[in-house]
C-alpha cells in the first residue's frame, strides 16, 4: 500500500517550540525528528512526502534512506502545571507564559531523557512544488489528512487522493521506478534549492557564476545595484558549506588604504601579539588552509568603495605567484601563522557598483578576474512581483553540502578544449583588441580555454559558439575604456567578428540583417557604442 506523510519542517533552524527541541533539517534533502513526536515509529523507506512549511507545500520527495540512533534530549517544563507548550515573550517579563494554565514564570523546568533520533533522506528524489498549494486549503475536513489537521503535529498521515488532486504523482514513473532526479546537475539541483527560497536566477548566468569560480577562484559581479549579485554569491555559499564558518561576507570601506582591513597588522607595542581583523578575513584564509577538502567563500562587497590596488595588492599578487603572504617576523604568535597562502579552495567574490562614490578597476585587477555582469530585464521584474513571500535564505543551509567535495574536485580535473578552434578566435580578437592597448596576454588566453571547458563540462548543452561569447564578455571585455576617438572603430572591429561571417557594421543602427554569433558580448558591445557617441567616453563597467 502507497503511504504519504505530511513534514512540516522550518530548514536547519527549525524548533518545534520551546518544549520539542532543535532538528537539523535540509529542505531539499533530509528531515530529523525523534520518537517522541507523533507517528514517528509509522515512517518506513519507499514512502512518500510532502513537505511544507507553516504556510505551504514547498516540495515531494521520497523517503530513500532512514537512520536511527539513541541520544539526550532537553524537554522544557512549565514549572506549574508540567507542560511542554508556552510562549516565549522576549518583550514581556517574566519571559515565559504557559500555553495550559496561563501562568508566567522566568524559566522552564529542564528535564533531560533518553531518546531515539531518526533521519529521513532523500537522496536526489526531492522535487520542488512550483504551485500553491496552502495548508488552509487542506485541513477542512478529513478529505486529505487521514485524521483532521493539527497544527501542533509535524508528521501527519495523508491520502494519496491529493497526488491527484494536485497534479503531484511524479516522484515514482509508470514502472514504479524512482524518476531520474540523480542525473540532474548540482546546479539545477542549486537553481531548486533557490527557488524554494523564493529566489530566481537564470541557469546560463548561474552556470557562467559557477564555472567562473572553478576556472579561476577570484570572480567579480558588476552591474546594476540592487540586481542580486551579493545574494547570488551569498545563496551559493550558504547552500555548499557545512556552516557559516565557512564563508564571510565583508563590506568594504571606503576608507580602505592598506591590507590591514583584511590581513590585520601586528601590535607595535608587543611583539607577541597580532591583531586580526574583526571581520574574519584572516580566521577564514587560516581555516581554508587547514581544511583544503572544504570550500571557503570571502565576498567582498562592494569592493570598488576604496582603491582595489591598495588594499588587494597582496592578494593579487599571490594568486599569481601562488607564494605566500607574509604576515609578521615571527613564528610564535599564537593562532596566527608568519606567512600565510591562498589556497585554491579559498574563493574570492567581489561585487562592483558604479556611481561618483566608487572607483574603477584597474586593467591587472580585471585581468586576473572572471567579470559577470548582472541585467535586469522586464520578465525579471514581473517575475520580481509575482514572488509570493519574500526570500528566505535560511532554507539553503546546508542543502548542497553533499556536492562540496566534488565541487572542490572540479577545481583540478583535467579539461579539454577544442584549442585550434579557440586559438584561431583569440588570435582575432587580440589584433583587434591591440589597436586601442587593450590586447590581453598568456594568462588571459588560458583561462579563456579553461573557461570554455569548464562551461562544457558542467553544461553540454552550452554550445563552443556560446563557451566562446561567455568567455569573451568575461575576460576580453571587461579592459575596454576610452575616448570616442579611441573606442569606435575598435568596437565596430569587435561587433564584426561577433557576427556570422564577420559582417561589416556601420553603427551598431542597422542590424535586422546580421547574424550574431556571440549575442550576449555583441549586445554589451552595442551598448558601450551607444554611451560613447552619446557622452564622449565608455567603459565596461555601467551603473
């Protein structure tokens, strides 16, 4: 007989009042729960769930593996009457009331019993549920809920009528075979896992997001304030790490004019003593090193605020010469090294905002970089204000740690890439791009061929055409700055070999007979043409 259970689960923060404990669920993977919770002891593998949150289904999945073990568990009491349910006031004193007899008191009752834990997993059945579908809309009557509704019961038994009902009998196929959810890539598991956020992102800038930190560890998103680059790169942290120890996001200063901000300095008056930064930065590089088998993200926001070179200047050259930093002359203060190295688990994000407060980044600073740029358009904005909700972060904690490891393996596989066909490219674009001093170097052009092998190892559908304009909008690009003068007839030189057949343009006016071949570098380009004829002067980078 097909079973279906009802979880109500608020992710890895998730408590069940201030009597039932903590749990460490993940959204998108497991649910934990002991049997002191009603129709614990019911669960079985093979099932199948719903999960919802206290409002609404947010996703079906199967139950592939159940663990059990025995621990301790805190119970907290009413100190009056014994029970387990009271509110907690943090605005009121005395700080607790009692949900039975309505008495107030300072603090519970702690009692501590034997239990057995349980966890569900999922393994990769979980499916996000797109349509709303209320708890309101259920609990009237017993139509769905095997017995009435209770708000206070986390699992609930449910008939299979509302697999029906609801357009949801798709987590087994025909044969009774689980559906091939396995095969999906973890960044489509990732793009899940951010809509259940209530977060949208599209999957060709989220892959470009991605296979930018495997190819080279030091992205930087630019573009329109507001757009989400921060919460991107915060999302993708959040979701592949353990914990939070293991990603910092640092807002910059526009004070910044040294590395003290980010690597501390050792204290004048003593020797022996080094003072860290108090945002971490230092305690995340020293982790990352210990720890080589795990993912460090450091997000630096708003990173153009202060002069890049003169706060970064160690970072950038580490990265290159991979030596390591020196911090100080000694070898015995505690808890920090002398010298110190970036390791290649160690990702640096930088978001980019342009107005009069901020500065542009020098060509070796945009050199050693992948640049993503983030537009909005108006399906963003109708997709924006067709959110139901707002963004709840929290559900991605921990979802994807399971692809840590491989993600961190990814960084030294061995890619191929179609190089003749790159090489011819690259030779094109770099005598264009040297007529205007902009022409790239070795390092440019490897990690443009690392970069499209990467695309195409994490997305076969991205074809070499769309590897190349991803590659060039990053890496050859983002240099690009000048005068009218300057600029046009170079812009014009790179809109032609955007174009199939390498068709002459004019003035980027008259383009319904052209065919693009890279679209998304040709559009940029385009755009950069209209600012320079309309104010003198362009860059790639835009407010």
């Amino acid at each position: 007989m097909e079973r279906l259970w009802f979880f109500k689960s608020s992710g890895s923060d998730a408590t069940y009042g201030d009597g039932k404990g903590w749990y460490n669920d993940v959204i998108s993977k497991q649910y934990e729960f002991d049997n002191k919770v009603a129709n614990s002891q019911q669960i079985k593998e093979g099932d199948k769930v719903l999960i919802f949150d206290k409002i609404k289904a947010l996703g079906q999945a199967k139950v592939v593996k159940l663990e059990k073990w025995p621990c301790k568990k805190n119970i907290y009491r009413c100190p009056h009457c014994d029970n387990t349910t009271f509110d907690r006031r943090r605005t009121k004193t005395p700080e607790y009331k009692c949900g039975k007899c309505k008495k107030e008191f300072d603090e519970p009752v702690i009692e501590e019993i034997d239990i057995n834990k349980y966890r569900v997993s999922y393994g990769d059945t979980f499916k996000v549920i797109n349509d709303e579908i209320l708890i309101t809309s259920l609990k009237d009557g017993t139509k769905y809920f095997v017995k009435n509704y209770n708000r206070n019961m986390s699992i609930q038994a449910l008939s299979t009528d509302i697999l029906n009902d609801y357009n949801l009998n798709n987590i087994l196929n025909e044969n009774g075979e689980m559906n091939n959810y396995s095969n999906k890539s973890f960044i489509n598991i990732f793009l899940d896992d951010l809509e259940i956020s209530n977060l949208f992102y599209h999957k060709l800038l989220t892959t470009r997001f991605i296979s930018s930190l495997i190819s080279k560890p030091f992205v930087l998103l630019s573009g329109l304030s507001g757009s989400g680059k921060t919460k991107l790169a915060q999302s993708f942290a959040t979701w592949i790490c353990e914990d939070e120890t293991q990603y910092e996001i640092v807002a910059v200063g526009a004070d910044w004019t040294n590395r003290e901000p980010l690597l501390g300095y050792p204290n004048a008056l003593n020797s022996e003593e080094y003072i860290k930064p108090d945002n971490g930065t230092l305690d995340l590089i020293i982790k990352a090193n210990e720890n080589l088998d795990k993912p460090y993200f450091l997000i630096l926001d708003e990173m153009n605020l202060s002069h890049v070179e003169r706060y970064f200047a160690d970072f950038l050259s580490a990265m290159e010469s991979k030596d390591s930093i020196k911090l100080h002359a000694l070898n015995t203060i505690e808890g920090v090294p002398d010298r110190i190295s970036l390791p290649s688990n160690l990702f640096i994000i930088g978001t980019v905002n342009i107005d009069e407060t901020t500065y542009m980044f020098s060509p070796k600073v945009l050199d050693r970089a992948n640049v993503i740029e983030f537009r909005l358009d108006e399906n963003d904005i109708e997709n924006f204000f067709n959110l139901k909700g707002g963004v709840n972060i929290e559900l991605l904690k921990e979802a994807g740690k399971d692809y840590a490891s491989d993600f961190i393996k990814k960084l030294n596989d061995d890619y191929t890439t179609e190089s003749e066909n790159v090489k011819d490219i690259l030779i094109h674009f770099f005598r264009v791009l040297k007529k205007v001093g902009a022409e790239f170097g070795y390092r440019t052009a490897g990690e443009i061929s690392k970069l499209t092998a990467v695309l195409k190892s994490l997305d076969d559908s991205i074809s070499f055409d769309s590897q190349i304009d991803i590659a060039i909008m990053q890496k050859v690009l983002p240099k690009l700055h000048g005068s009218r003068r300057k600029l046009v007839p170079v812009l014009l030189e790179l809109g032609k070999l955007c174009t199939k057949n390498s068709a002459d343009i004019e003035d980027f006016e008259d383009l319904s007979k052209l065919e693009v071949k890279y679209p998304i570098s040709f559009e940029k380009l385009q755009r950069m043409y209209q600012n320079v004829i309309d104010n003198g002067f362009a860059s790639y980078a835009e407010a």
